[in-house]
C-alpha cells in the first residue's frame, strides 16, 4: 500500500478531467517522481521507469477524483493506494 497525501497547492494546481494533471496525479508525481501518471476514478497506472513498465493501483478513496471532477470543494486528505497487479 502506498499512502499520498494530496496537499492543497496540489488541488489548486489541479485540472478537473485531466488523468494527468488532477490533484491526486500531481501528488504522485510529487512524491514518487515516476516516468508517467494516469489516474481514473478507481485506479491510478504509475510508471516509474521505462524498463519497470507501468503498475496498476486501486484508489482506496475512489470518491476524491469524482468529487474534484464535479466541482464539489476538497480539502487535502491523504489516499492510500493499494497493488494491483500480478507480480
């Protein structure tokens, strides 16, 4: 399980419907400076090197995202991410 905290410099510089650009995708980059990030309502793919290829992650707390994406206010939290793929 991986735990990111999502601050509010993140939510401000966040882009609603951006898989790239959120507030939960610009926390990840932040801290766990990958290749790339594509975050869903359910799942965020990180890839942290180019030979490791991408990793799957169910967001614990899938109702941040959708809530960002409506316009609803939200305030810093911190979401826990947990495995999914098949190693």
């Amino acid at each position: 399980m991986i735990k990111i905290q999502i601050t509010q410099d993140d939510i401000d510089k966040g882009k609603k419907m951006d898989p790239s650009n959120c507030p939960l995708a610009l926390a990840i980059k932040r801290q766990l400076n990958p290749v790339s990030v594509k975050v869903s309502p359910w799942c965020a793919v990180i890839t942290n090197t180019e030979i490791e290829g991408a990793k799957r992650y169910g967001i614990v707390d899938n109702g941040f995202v959708k809530r960002f994406d409506r316009g609803y206010e939200i305030r810093p939290t911190t979401v826990e991410l947990i495995g999914m793929n098949k190693d």
